[in-house]
C-alpha cells in the first residue's frame, strides 16, 4: 500500500500528497482521470470516507475536478501568486522546519542540496 | 437513517457483562469494535440482535425500537460465528432460512459470489475451510440486504489474499452509503485504515469512540531518550507510555501542542523522533496499565 508511509499524518492528507507527488512527478498529468472513490479505496483498501474526503480537499485546492457523472480529472497546474494564502501558509511551515533543522546542526549546504532534490524529483 | 443503541446492560448469571452501552451508527460508516479477549463484544452483538434479552436500554432504528417493532431487526444481520444452525446444510440450502427472515435476500448475487469465489454449491458449511466459511458468511451478510451488518472477527485466523477480498467488499458495499458495518478484530491493523471511529470496549463498558483521522491530526507518538532516568513531569502530565526499553521511552500524546514541543526541546533530549501513530498504539496506550511508568525509577 502507497498510503501509509509511516509519515504519522491522517490517512487522507497521506493520500493529497501522494497525489501531488504523482503530478509532480509526471505520472499524473493534465486531463488525466483518477480512479473514483470507490476504486481509489478498494485499491488502498482504504475507508471510502477517507478517500471522499481527500477528493474534496484536492477539489477545493483546484488540484482536481470533478465532472458529474464522469470522473474525476487532473487540472492544468495554475500559476499560483507568490502571495496566496496557501503559498504563505506553506512558507510558515517550511520555516519552522527550517528552525528545527538550524537547532539540530543541519548546514545550509545539505538543506539546499535536499531542496533541490525535491525539485529534480530525485527519491530519498 | 440510522441505527441508535441507547444505554443496553446484559448481565448473565449475576454478572454485569455489557454495561451502558450507547452509540449511533449511520449507513456508509464502518465502526470497528475492539476489546481484550472476554470483555463482553460478542455478548454485545447477540444483545443488539435480541438473541439476549437486555436487561436495560435499547436498539433503535429510525427512531423505532427493534423489540417493539420486530420488524426492523430485518435491517440488521448478525451470523453468530459460535452458535449457528449452518453446520449441516449444503451452501445452495442455506439462503432458504435467511429468505424467511431478509425478505430482499439477493437470492441471484448469493450464487453469482459462490461462483466468484469458486466455492462449491454443494459443499456442506461444516466442510469448509477457515478461509471459505468467513466469505460464506461475509456473502451472506451482503445478500440478505439488511442495512446494519455485523461482523465477528471476520479477518481471524485468514490468510492475507482472503482477508483482501472480505476488506475490499467492505470496502465496496459502503462505498455507496446505503450499508453500514460494525466490525469487531484483534487485527487492529486491519481495523486501521478501514474503520470510520473505532469503539473500545473495557470493563463491560465503552470508554472510548475513537476518529482515528481526526487523532492522527493531533497526536503524536515520539521516541524519546533523555540523559538522566527520571521521567520529565510534561510527560506524565501529557502522555501515555507505550514502551520502554533502558534509557527509550515511546509515548503517545493525544494532544500535541507546540508548547509541549517546547517544553520537550528545553530538556535537550539525547533523541526527538516521530514515529507514525496507529490504532495498536491507542489500544496499548489505553489497556496496558501495567506499563506504567513505574517502570522506571
């Protein structure tokens, strides 16, 4: 199983990340159709709540869409601000855990270097 | 729609087994019911089925009792894994009983799941393996077409391909809100990530209704060590011991809050790390008192 990546979080926010990492990585792509709730749980063998519920949040973040009685779509990526509420909210997070990162010793160097490894897509 | 149980008590031969017991159950949730071994969970479900009378309380469903109105107990199915009539009978026999009972028993998908899963129409029940018996029974459960389904342990003791095929037509029978399923397991792993709210049953009593995703938002289980061996006070007031080994101590804190975290970081732990939260550890942080922090000295 995907989910369930010893990360601690709720089942449904592993869910959103995975896929957000999915699109991020290309697997999933613009017009691309998730599996429907249903699908989605039977193959995380996954609460159907749970899965409803990360649909919804995904829609609500404009990462998804859902088309009645067709399926549920991936949307072009939007340029988001830099200023969005959902852009600083992130920030706010990122830097708290770059505080955490500074107190355990962690040099600029090696944070950077994650970072970009991040953004190359490269796996831990 | 829903199903309300309202303040049910059995006691047997004097003895209190099931006590106050109160909870609502709505169509298209899963609710999984855990408890040590004899605290009372298949006396609960024979009581909410009325094969025990209860001495006090009462099952509801939409809004009408199920003793007054005996009626409505067709929405509900129970197959007592201990005490049941199957033995003998040959699968194709069996759903002539529930027929008399579920009157839209699926009579078309009963055969139509026997095929699916390659069992023998003319197998007798007592003849079946482990495996095929909790499918049989999870079939009949679905095509009786009751509303409410129980289910006793009906992962126990099965190999992981079968328990994927009972899960996912959990899964699948849920997904369109019209059933709902309350499960009982020692397999809380199983429980896990299927289950809605899980109810913790301790001393004949329900002491805890758990939304495992709304505590995974909250919680959170560390591995600690700290240079000296005392336990720190933030961690007797806020936590609950799940493990020590020497100087590593694992807790649970329900609530976690960054002033915790900052009282935690003050003590200059030897090791700060998180390790992810599942029902196992709610279950250990709840019935295992004898872990206490005693332990340590």
């Amino acid at each position: 199983m995907q989910v369930n990546d010893q990360s601690g979080l709720p089942y449904y926010e592993q869910l959103i990340l995975h896929v957000k990492q999915q699109i991020v990585q290309g697997i999933l792509q613009p017009g691309d159709r998730l599996p429907s709730v249903r699908d989605m749980a039977r193959q995380e063998q996954l609460n159907p709540n749970t899965v409803s519920k990360a649909y919804k949040q995904l829609e609500a973040q404009q990462v998804i869409t859902t088309v009645h009685g067709k399926g549920t779509y991936v949307r072009e990526t939007a340029v988001v601000a830099g200023d969005s509420a959902q852009v600083v909210a992130t920030k706010k997070q990122l830097f708290t855990l770059l505080t955490e990162l500074r107190y355990l010793g962690v040099p600029l160097d090696e944070v950077v270097k994650w970072i970009k490894e991040a953004y190359q897509g490269v796996e831990q | 729609m829903t199903l309300q149980v309202k303040a049910l008590s059995k006691a047997i031969n004097h003895q209190q087994i099931i006590e106050d017991i109160s909870f609502d159950w709505a169509p298209g949730e899963i609710i999984g019911l855990v408890g040590r071994n004899g605290v009372g969970k298949t006396t609960l479900f024979r009581t909410l089925t009325n094969q025990y009378v209860a001495e006090q309380g009462q099952v509801l469903i939409d809004g009408q009792s199920t003793t007054r109105h005996p009626l409505q107990q067709r929405q509900l199915f129970f197959l007592d894994g201990q005490y049941n009539f199957l033995s003998n009978y040959r699968l194709w026999e069996i759903p002539e009983f529930f027929r008399l009972v579920y009157a839209q028993f699926d009579q078309q998908r009963y055969q139509d799941l026997l095929v699916q899963f390659e069992l023998d129409r003319n197998s007798q029940y007592r003849r079946l393996s482990k495996g095929m018996r909790a499918l049989v029974n999870l079939i009949l459960a679905l095509t009786s077409n009751a509303t409410y389904i129980i289910l006793d342990e009906p992962f126990d003791g099965l190999d992981v391909i079968v328990r994927e095929n009972i899960a996912t037509m959990v899964i699948d029978e849920v997904a369109d809100q019209q059933k709902g399923f309350l499960i009982s397991s020692h397999d809380l792993n199983e429980l896990d990530g299927l289950s809605d709210r899980v109810l913790l049953l301790k001393d004949s009593r329900l002491v805890q209704d758990y939304h495992l995703e709304e505590i995974r938002e909250t919680a959170k289980k560390l591995q600690l060590v700290f240079n000296d061996k005392t336990i720190p006070a933030v961690l007797k007031e806020h936590s609950q011991l799940i493990r020590v080994s020497g100087r590593v101590l694992v807790v649970v804190i329900t609530h976690y809050t960054p002033e915790i975290d900052q009282q935690l970081r003050a003590l200059n732990p030897v090791l700060l790390e998180e390790l992810p939260l599942t029902l196992e550890d709610l279950f250990r942080a709840n019935l295992a008192h004898d872990t206490g922090y005693q332990l340590m000295k």
